[in-house]
C-alpha cells in the first residue's frame, strides 16, 4: 500500500517545489503583455507622498514668469536697437557710408572698433563715425575694405565740443572708461547736469552742431579749470551700425 502511493507523493513535492516558479512566470508573462503598467502604478502610488506641493508649483510659475519677462525685455531692446538702425538709415545723405561693426576686443571695448568698409567706399582717416543718436568717434585708419575707429572714449582721444545753453567751448577727453571727461578752458562756467555737448558750429574738423553727450556731473573744483563727466548720447558698448561722415 504504501509503495503504491509513493509515486503520487513525489509527484505532490515536485508541484509544491514548482508552483512559485509558475507563479513568476505568470506575473512575468502580465508585465510583458501590460508593458509595466502595474510597476507603474504601483511607483506613483508609493512616491505620492513626495510628489512636488504647492511650494515647488509656485516655483515653477515664478521662474516661467521671470523667463517671460526676461524674453520681453530682449524683444524691446531689440525693438529700440532696430528703431535707431532705421532712424539712422532715414537720415543717411550721399556723403554717408553705413557699415556693421564686424570686430571688437575685450582689452580694447572702449577704445576701438572695426568696421566691414573702407577705402573702397570713399573711407579716410579722420573721418567722423556716427551711430543713432550722435558721434561715437573718428576713422585712425583704414584698409581697403575695412576701418578701425578710435572711440571718444578711447584714452588719447581729444575733440573740441559745444555747449549750446552756456555758449562755451571745452575739449571732451577719452578715459578708457564709459564715461568721457570734459575739460572746460574757462575758471567761470554755468555748466549743469542735464546739459547737450555738441560738436562746435563752426568746426571743420567734424560735422558741426552734431550732438555728442548729456552732461552727468560736474566737478567745479577742478584745476586749472572745472571739468565734467559725460554720457555719450550714443552708446559704444551696443551699437551694431554706424555712419561714415566720408569728406
């Protein structure tokens, strides 16, 4: 008797050894068919908790506006910088070459520039160079097809200028920075904050009545004479486009 049971013993311990390999290949064989779903949910359920919360919402929203901002910004200015390049265009006369500004250097940001046309197209050395809103500086040299420009702000650059309110000369000098310095040849001035530098009316040398910087501040005590420091009415450090006063 019991050796007539023994075989359906031993086939009883071999399904109980197999039964959890079938039971994993039929969890495995639902995964492939459900391709991860239910690891998926199972994931999303036990990281619930560290979801973001309100906080980090509030974060995102932030910085989505502060990115629309800032895009906002860049179109204005970029907006502002083509409305100078067609103001410039509008005022262009048949003795005035525009040309791209193609180079700078970090060393030299308030000192020169290279412009992408020379003497091909009538540019000589001394030449007036004008951006929107007023002279930036003159031709040092030029090549046939290309300029460099010593800015106003270059040091060494010396111009003579006019004030128009006072009626007085001065001599506006480059100091490598943004701001130039003008010096007055008069002890007496009634200069002021807020006030236009001009080329002189009755210049040869550049174009005359020309404007060229609004007065910052002004430091009477000077010697020998007062000076004043300026803000060129066109910025170097963001002009893209020039004129050439070409003589």
């Amino acid at each position: 008797m019991g050796l007539s049971q023994w075989p359906q013993g031993s086939r009883l311990r071999s399904f109980q050894r197999l039964w959890p390999w079938f039971i994993l290949l039929a969890v495995l064989g639902l995964v492939r068919l459900s391709k991860g779903a239910g690891f998926a949910d199972a994931f999303a359920l036990l990281s619930r908790p560290f979801w973001p919360g309100s906080a980090q919402r509030e974060w995102i929203q932030s910085a989505a506006r502060q990115n629309d901002a800032s895009r906002l910004e860049l179109l204005e200015q970029d907006n502002a910088r083509l409305r100078g390049l067609l103001e410039l265009d509008q005022l262009s006369t048949g003795d005035r070459v525009q040309a791209a500004v193609i180079s700078r250097t970090p060393s030299g940001w308030w000192q020169q520039l290279e412009l992408g046309k020379g003497s091909f197209d009538g540019i000589a050395k001394d030449d007036a160079v004008i951006g929107p809103g007023g002279l930036i500086g003159r031709v040092q040299s030029v090549t046939p097809a290309t300029s460099r420009v010593r800015l106003l702000t270059a040091p060494g650059s010396r111009i003579g200028v006019w004030l128009p309110r006072t009626r007085q000369h001065g001599l506006l000098a480059g100091l490598g920075t943004a701001r130039p310095q003008l010096q007055f040849l008069d002890k007496d001035v009634q200069v002021r904050p807020g006030d236009l530098v001009s080329t002189s009316p009755a210049s040869t040398l550049l174009p005359p009545n020309l404007p060229v910087a609004v007065v910052q501040s002004v430091n009477l005590r000077g010697v020998p004479a007062p000076t004043a420091l300026v803000q060129l009415i066109a910025p170097p450090d963001a002009i893209d486009w020039v004129q050439v006063q070409v003589r």
